[in-house]
C-alpha cells in the first residue's frame, strides 16, 4: 500500500490569510487529512477559525481534524471528521465522546509503552514525531525507530511526522500508512511544489525496509 499524506496546517490567527495557500497545497496532490491547527481560547472563538478551512479541506477530499475542543460537540457543530488527541488523558474523552462516528487519533505519545495502550483504544491511527506544542520536534532518529517499530508490529495505522523532504523519504521507506508534512512546507519557496515532491516520494516507494 503506497503511503498517504497528512498535512499539518501552521497554528491559525487569520483563516482568511491560509486558505489560498492552503488551497493550492491540496490541488497540487491528493491528501488524506488534515489537521487544523486552529488554536483558541474557546469553541466560539475555534469555530470561527476553522469552519471555513474545515469546508476546503472536506471539499478537496481530505479528512478535517481538529485539536480536541472544550466542549467535543463542537466537532460535530462545526461538520469536522475528528479530533487529534495529544497523550493518553485526552484520548479517553476523545473516544469516549466521538467514536464510532468521527475519527479519533493521537500524538504526543513519549514511550513505546504509552503508544500500545493508545492502540488499545478505539482509536484510528497513533501519530510519532510532530511538534510540541512549543514548536520543538523530538529526536529524528527516534521517530524513525519508533515508526519502524509500529509499522512491522502493529495493524492499527501509524502517521509519522516528517520535518523535511529528506526526512519523508526515510520515514516512507519504513512501510508507515501515512507521512505527516507540515507546517513548514508552507514556509518552503513553492509549496505546492513541495508537496508535488513528497507526494512523488510515496509513490515511488517499494514497501518497507529490511
């Protein structure tokens, strides 16, 4: 199975300033989903973010995930698909309240310990590598450890973050469902190209290595 791309939008303060580049970014390849990256101070305040990106990434065909808000009715307020979850004290709430109709995954998971009871939950995918909420990435060579890991062991699927294109061709190559990308591709100097260039990585990849 060839490796789906999962774009991570830059943290949002002016959804009407995203949505053309954001938009050229989706035409430029297929997306399976995209989490919005809409950070507010309340639902009220998220929902005026994001409900706008949310109908442009549904009507590109990917799926629209949010962080989780306060108050989880929101996601389904908003015609969101679902939430990302960051650690397992989230995650319980998400899936008590969403599953089986929206989309649950989760992040921000510190030892291999922690990811496997995530995927015993009814959960949809176990994500490794993106940034903190500070904007820190956690060690490359322990993201590609561990999604090498999951990808061999486990059925559940596994996003990895890649911070580069480099670094997507390496991850690709571990046999991971999905490759995160994302919010520096927007930084790059053409990122539809950008994507063009990691969408052209998965294509070409063979399966995973040895």
């Amino acid at each position: 199975m060839t490796t789906q791309i999962y774009l991570i939008t830059p943290a949002i303060t002016d959804a009407a300033a995203l949505l053309p580049g954001l938009n050229a970014v989706l035409e430029a390849a297929p997306v399976s989903a995209v989490l919005i990256d809409a950070r507010a101070g309340d639902d009220k305040a998220l929902a005026a973010l994001a409900k706008e990106i949310v109908a442009a990434v549904q009507a590109s065909g990917a799926a629209a995930l949010l962080p989780p808000p306060q108050d989880l009715r929101t996601v389904a307020r908003l015609g969101a698909d679902g939430v990302h979850a960051l650690g397992l004290a989230a995650l319980g709430e998400a899936v008590e309240a969403l599953k089986p109709k929206a989309i649950v995954g989760v992040g921000g998971l510190k030892t291999r310990h922690e990811a496997m009871e995530a995927g015993e939950k009814d959960i949809d995918y176990v994500m490794f590598g993106a940034p903190r909420p500070d904007g820190s990435l956690p060690d490359s060579a322990t993201t590609i450890e561990r999604a090498q890991w999951w990808a061999e062991i486990f059925t559940l699927p596994c996003v990895a973050y890649a911070p580069g294109l480099e670094e997507a061709a390496v991850l690709i190559a571990t046999g991971v469902e999905f490759i995160a990308l994302g919010p520096w591709l927007f930084e790059t100097a053409d990122p539809a190209l950008t994507m063009r260039q990691a969408f052209a990585l998965c294509a070409a990849a063979r399966g995973p290595i040895a």
